[in-house]
C-alpha cells in the first residue's frame, strides 16, 4: 500500500496529481494550521508572458486556525478571478475543452477554505481520470496532535502503508532511519522536466496545472502525469 500526505492546494501544479497518481491513498490536511506564506490558497498562472500569480481571497482570522476552520472572504469575487483566467488563457488551444470544468470549480459556492479546495482536487482528478482513493486525515483515527514524522508515521499505519511517497521537496526532512524502524519505506516524487508550446517562444515551467489543461490534450495530460520518477532516500 502506497500513501502520501499533503496539504490542500487551490490549482496546484502537475507534481501534486503525480504524487496522487503514485500512490493508493492520498490524505488531504484539513486539521493542519494554515501557513499564511504558503501555496494553499494561491498559484501561478502565464499572462503576457509571464508567471502572474492568482488567490482566493480570505476572511480574516487568527494565524493559529486550522485550514479547516479558515474561509473564503465574503466579497471574494469568482467572476473576477474567472475573467481572469479567461484573459490569460482565452486564445489557448484547449480551453474550450477544460472552460466548463473551470467554471464548475471556481462557481463552487461553499466559502469552507478547505472544502472549496478539496472539491477542485477532486475535479482535476476527475477530469484527469486518476481513481486514487483521497481521504481526509481528520477522518483517521490517530493522535492529531503529533507532529511531523510521528503523525506521518501514524496515518500511514492506520492506512496499513508499506510505502509512504514525499514530494521531492521534503528528502532533508525525514529520516530514513526512523521510517524504517517502522517497517515503512521513504520515497520520492521528483517530475520530470517537460516543456510544452505555450504562446511565446520562452517556456514558463512549474505554472499552475491550469497551465497544463489548457495547452495539453486529456490524453497528453494523461501522459505527463505519469512523467515523474520514484526515487529512494
């Protein structure tokens, strides 16, 4: 059984649906304190050229809640970060393809910060065919209060994993040696580098996987996926 462990992420880029892809279950935090310099509720998309960012914005609360306990702002405006989208990737090859999809994520009317993520995760899945089980981790019966490597380890023992995958990211964070004192072996997911026709003659890689479903075809996004190597401790 292969897990992984991730914060939610609004729209993220292509390793998040190859570490979804790598494993068998895939644990969404939802009782996880929200980072407020991190890429929870914001992205990167190409306009003009350029990686221009995008977010959701947010109501504002203490620093010390979790993501589950955030929500999205009451003026937070879908249209405008519609058009948004529509002006960066109007002209794209794709995006007649993937606008409904688009539409349907972004016009999501709950304001949860977590369950409004979690629903585009589940979109994007969908969309791009992966049928790996998603759980959330508040829904497992373990000691939430660990921290760290020891709350990894429980969920992934409660999961019966023999295999727990990491962004590539994360390889100066985690001891090998205590992983396999518990009978689990540490990977990682490092993508592939892999460029693709955008607009302008310059690539922007690593953009959010908008970028990805609006130049690609289902059956090339399928393909770049899996476009990732497993690589050991």
């Amino acid at each position: 059984m292969k897990v992984a462990i991730m914060q939610p992420y609004f729209l993220p880029y292509i390793g998040y649906f190859q570490l979804i892809s790598a494993v068998d279950r895939f644990v969404i935090y939802d009782n996880i304190k929200y980072t407020k310099k991190g890429w929870i509720n914001r992205n990167r998309m190409l306009q003009n050229s350029q990686d221009k960012g995008f977010s959701l914005s947010l109501a504002k609360a203490s620093d010390g809640l979790d993501i589950i306990d955030r929500r999205l702002a009451e003026n937070f405006n879908r249209q405008k970060l519609l058009n948004q989208i529509r002006g960066a990737y109007g002209k794209a090859p794709y995006f007649n393809d993937v606008w409904p999809l688009i539409e349907k994520i972004v016009f999501f009317e709950n304001n949860n910060l977590f369950r409004y993520i979690q629903y585009s995760i589940l979109e994007i899945c969908k969309y791009l065919m992966l049928d790996t089980e998603i759980i959330v981790s508040s829904d497992i019966d373990v000691d939430h209060d660990l921290k760290g490597e020891k709350r990894v380890i429980s969920i992934c023992k409660k999961m019966e994993a023999s295999i727990y995958i990491n962004p590539i990211g994360g390889k100066d964070i985690y001891s090998n040696d205590i992983f396999t004192e518990q009978e689990l072996e540490l990977q990682f997911v490092q993508s592939q580098f892999y460029e693709y026709p955008q607009f302008q003659e310059v690539f922007v890689p690593w953009l959010s996987i908008l970028d990805i479903i609006m130049f690609n075809s289902l059956e090339q996004c399928k393909c770049l996926i899996k476009k990732y190597d497993l690589v050991s401790h």
